[in-house]
C-alpha cells in the first residue's frame, strides 16, 4: 500500500511517501500560491508516488475535517473544500489535520513522547502552538485548535511587544510574551549563550522566565507525562532546558514541577511523519 503524508506550511509543502512500509526522503517545494494551484500541486506530487491508498495533509491552521476554517497564513483555503476535492484528483481517502496535532502523534509514535499515555506539545517559534495527548489519543477539542497555547494569560510582556492582545490581532498574550519572535536577538542570542556571553545568557533567562510561566501552568492543570518544546525553539534546548526546568519549578505546583521538560526528538520532520501516520490510521 502507498501513503503519503503532506505537511502544509506558510511558505513550504513537505512530502513523505510510503511504499509498503518503506519510507522515501523527504521533499520540499515552495507552496502554491492559491486554491486551484495548490490541488494541482498536491495532485502532482501524489503522482510521483504512484496512486495513494490514503493521504494526510497537515494544515497550519484548524479544519472540521472536510474544510479549512482558520488558516492566516493561507487565506486562499479557508472555507474551501479540500478534503473532497483532494478525494476527487487522487482517488484516496484524505484526512486533514492541524499541524501541531500531527506532530505530537509523530513524537509520541516515534519521538520523546514515545510510551507516554499523555503529553503536552509547546511548539515555539514565531508563535505557539501544540497539541495534548490524553490517554495516548491527540485530543482535537470541540472546534478542533485545542492546544493553541498561545493565548494563555500572561503577566509578562516581551519588549517592544504591545500590553494586550487586542493590539495585535490574532496572537494571544503568551504568545505575545514568549514566542521565539519575543526573544531579542533570536538563534545568535541563543549562540553566544552558548558561548558564554553572560549578557546573552542574562537575556535568555528573562525569556525562559516568560516561556515558564505557561509551561508551568501546563504542567500544574494537565499534569502530563511529560512536556515537548517543539518548533523553532528546540533547538535551543540544551542551554534552555536548564533555565527553564529552575523557573518552572519556582511556578508550577508540586506536581507540575515534576514534569520533565523535554526537546522534541523529530525536528522539521515531526509535522510530515504526523501526516504519513494519520494516513495510515484511516486504513487500519
């Protein structure tokens, strides 16, 4: 049998075809820029794996199964009917998703949430998002954007971010306070931390103060297995992780603060693998 996992980005669609239980590479292609193209896109990159059994596209936004309902980055798709239309030009069962929900199902079959009954994905980069794990099940929630952590409430504010979230439009103050675009100075902050700039790590310890702030709360509400940081601030873990398992402690309950803190394991692969994995789900 042949699935194919697509994974949808703001500027990018990653493909992961496979065949009998083989895996290819990974193939990424800059993403069409409308409805129209994006199903010849999608129709053509299916055709070079041969006619699919099921296929999984992963969406940076929220569907209802058979539409795409809140997609900023690409508005072109919004309300459109893409699962049916994908069902017509490939001749397959397709199931759509929201990105961060995929990637937590690919950690917990093949990641650092692998064996875990429950877990929390913070995926950090130029906003936040995620995904929950109850019982080994990703839990969609009622509208399907459960896990938009993003919007929790935070005292912090990152500088020169605005006071509330209504002055900035579709981010929530979390996001506001500790996304990746809130920490100054970005990947060369991170590096000469590393380095031992103290000044560098003086900042990244204000930011892990903001980004504890809702990883604690995560932890003390949901009281999971265990906690990913995914997204662009994964990376960044090594000289993080430590700032943040020390703050997290300071806020969390006592049971929150026993949560392990961990990166998330598959990189830019997790959303595509989540893709690929919720395709096959459909057959079995």
């Amino acid at each position: 049998m042949i699935f194919v996992g697509i994974d949808v980005g703001g500027t990018s669609v990653r493909v992961l075809t496979e065949t009998a239980g083989r895996r290819g590479e990974v193939v990424s292609v800059p993403v069409a820029g409308s409805y129209d193209a994006f199903l010849d896109q999608v129709a053509g990159l299916c055709a070079e794996a041969g006619r699919p059994d099921g296929v999984g596209v992963g969406l940076p936004g929220t569907s209802d199964g058979d539409r795409p309902l809140f997609v900023p980055a690409l508005p072109w798709i919004e309300g459109r009917p893409l699962r049916e239309d994908l069902e017509r030009l490939l001749g397959a069962s397709v199931r759509l998703g929201l990105d961060g929900h995929l990637t937590l199902l690919a950690e917990a079959a093949e990641g650092a949430a692998k064996g875990a009954r429950s877990a929390v994905l913070l995926a950090v980069g130029t906003g936040i998002g995620g995904a929950l794990m109850v019982d080994g099940r990703i839990w969609s929630g009622a509208h399907g954007s459960a896990g938009s952590w993003g919007w929790l409430p935070t005292p912090d504010s990152a500088p020169g971010s605005p006071a509330a979230p209504g002055e900035a439009a579709g981010h929530g103050p979390f996001e506001l306070a500790a996304s990746g675009s809130a920490l100054p100075g970005g990947p060369a902050l991170v590096a000469a931390a590393r380095g031992g700039d103290e000044a560098a790590a003086a900042e990244l310890d204000r930011y892990a103060v903001r980004l504890a702030r809702g990883v604690a709360a995560l932890a003390s509400v949901i009281d999971p297995d265990v906690i990913l940081i995914g997204g662009g601030l994964a990376d960044a873990m090594d000289v993080l992780g430590p700032l943040l398992d020390r703050h997290v402690a300071r806020f969390a309950s006592p049971d929150g603060a026993g949560v392990p803190v961990r990166a998330a394991e598959l990189g830019s692969r997790a959303g595509v693998v989540g893709a690929l994995l919720t395709a096959r789900l459909e057959k079995e």
